[in-house]
C-alpha cells in the first residue's frame, strides 16, 4: 500500500485528504497514518497539515523498493521489483529467483554490487548511491537462438528510457553499448540457462552511469554519465521504470516476428556505427569494413573494401573514434 500512496500523492502534486487515502485503499485512519510514517523514515519528505491532508514535498530522489513500484507503468515488465541496497551481482540473485520459481518480467534492482560483472567476465564497478543496476528476468517460449535479439532490444530500451527522463539522445554501439557523444554511458550483460533447445530462463543485466563520479583509470576518457551530460542530477527510480516500459513495447514487437524486422528501422536508426569504419576482432582472423547497420537477426553487416557483405554474429567489434581506435 505504501507504494499507491506515494504513486498517489506525487500524481495529485497537491493536498489529498486522509478520508481520500481511507477510501481509495479500503483501509483505516491508523493505517493510512501508519504507512506514511514508515514512508518519512524512508526519507520522504511528507507534510500533514489538518482539514487539508497529505502533500509529498518534492525534494532528493529516494531510491528504493516503494519508489521503483510507485512508478512502474507496465503490464508484467518490472512486476514484481525486488530492491537491494546491497548485493554481489543482480544478474545473480535473478538466476538465483529463476531457479527458485520467480517468473517473467521479476525485476531485480541494486543500489551497490560488490561482484558486479560485465561482457567476458570483466569486473564492472558498481558504487553505492551513485547508479542504476537492474537485471530483468525473462522465461520465453521460443528457441535458443533467437534470445540473441532481447539485448539488442534492451539496448532501445534503455536509449529510450534516458531520452524520456533526462532530455538527452543517445545511440548504440553494437551490439549493446550505449554512448553519449562518443563516450559509454551503459553497459549489459545477457545470459541465459538452455537445456538442449529448450531455455529455462535468461536475464538481462544493465548498468547505467547516472550520477557524477570519478572513473578508474582504465575507463575515464572512454566513459560518462547522464548528469554529466545533461548538466543535472538524474531520478534512478524514474530512469529504471522508463526503461522497463519501453523494453515491454519493443519486446511485444518482436515477439510478432521472432527476430529484429519490426524494430530494424529503429535500431538502424541509433547505430553510432552505421557508415562507420568498424574493425571486427574475430577468432577466425580480424579485418576492417564499413558498417551497413544491422539485419533482421541482428547480425552486423560489415562491407569489406572487395565489396562483400559479411554478417558479424559474435566477436567484438571497434568503431573507429570511440574507445581508442582512430
């Protein structure tokens, strides 16, 4: 209940009475005086004023459990959200629900990882107060190989997530990086559990840079945040339920067709790579081309200089003048 008040009182943005809360929630006086109580431990900031009500003064964001339910706006994407203000990895605990019975669309969100990880086993750091680290955990019924496509569409996801709340554009880097101004701004890392063709479940894990901080060394010139870039702090709860509404729009898209044909334009569209001179670091041999954006399975097309067209499925690639090749 302490969510659908704050939900309640932030919508209202004025006084809304005692008997209202009462009414609207089935509940009694004590309960409604109760839950407010809890919610200004929390930290917010909540007058009471007599024969007028409660009015939520807007002040510092607070990040946590009542905060992310209070402003879900989704169907099953985000339902139910767990909040930790500690935890080794988000990716871990949602492996960790997934076996234990959670179901699709369970949300869980970190204030600080202690194991935070990135793409190939890479450490990712993950600060307190600072960021936004959430795994979403899926069960689809299709085939293991098209869970491939759900990071690409995350990676929309998220772009169109901090273009509604903060105002500012960003693109992709394939396959999943996302950059502001040449510089990576979030990060994700997709795994899956798969018993022959059948998966069990995968989890889509994002960490974004929102709040001002200080980047280890191997990172700070190649690396930025949201408040950097729009010049002002960032709402992470705010940030966290925009980018679970957009990832259920373009995850319903392409469940019509299984792979990325209704969202290619759109993906295409926020490749920071397309036109561009990509280096692909393959096992089989590393060459250049020029990016032609993606393709319906979300390989990336990559021209080589005789004029062929070679579709990327695995190995990194590096976009000439982002993180080091020029």
């Amino acid at each position: 209940m302490k969510a659908e008040i704050l939900s309640l009182l932030r919508e209202s943005g004025t006084y809304v009475s005692g008997q209202e809360l009462c009414e609207r929630f089935g509940v009694s006086r004590t309960a409604v005086w109760k839950a407010i109580n809890q919610l200004k431990k929390e930290g917010y900031c909540i007058e009471a004023v007599q024969n007028k009500g409660y009015l939520l003064v807007q002040e510092d964001e607070v990040f946590g459990q009542n905060e992310l339910e209070s402003r879900m706006q989704t169907k099953w994407a985000g339902h139910p959200v767990t909040f930790y203000s500690q935890i080794n990895s988000t990716n871990l605990q949602a492996k960790l629900d997934a076996e234990n019975g959670a179901g699709q669309g369970a949300l869980v969100v970190a204030d600080m990882q202690t194991a935070g990880r990135g793409r190939r086993g890479r450490s990712w750091c993950s600060p307190a107060g600072t960021n936004v680290y959430f795994t979403l955990l899926l069960k689809p019924e299709y085939a293991a190989d098209k869970a491939s496509a759900v990071t690409l569409v995350m990676a929309m996801a998220v772009v169109e997530g901090i273009r509604e709340t903060c105002g500012v554009e960003a693109g992709i880097k394939w396959p999943n990086d996302i950059v502001i101004g040449g510089k990576k701004v979030c990060g994700m890392l997709t795994e899956m559990s798969v018993e022959r063709d059948y998966i069990h479940y995968v989890v889509i894990g994002v960490g974004v840079n929102v709040g001002l901080q200080e980047f280890v060394p191997e990172v700070a010139a190649t690396a930025t945040s949201l408040q950097q870039e729009c010049g002002r702090r960032v709402p992470r709860a705010a940030l966290t339920a925009n980018i679970m509404k957009a990832f259920e729009k373009y995850y319903q898209t392409f469940l019509e067709t299984l792979d990325m044909s209704g969202l290619l334009e759109d993906y295409n569209r926020l490749l920071v790579n397309r036109g561009k001179e990509v280096r692909v670091l393959d096992p089989k041999g590393e060459f250049t081309g020029i990016s032609r954006g993606i393709n319906r399975l979300g390989e990336l097309l990559v021209e080589r200089s005789d004029g062929n067209v070679e579709p990327v499925y695995a190995g990194e690639v590096s976009v000439r003048g982002i993180y080091g090749y020029i």
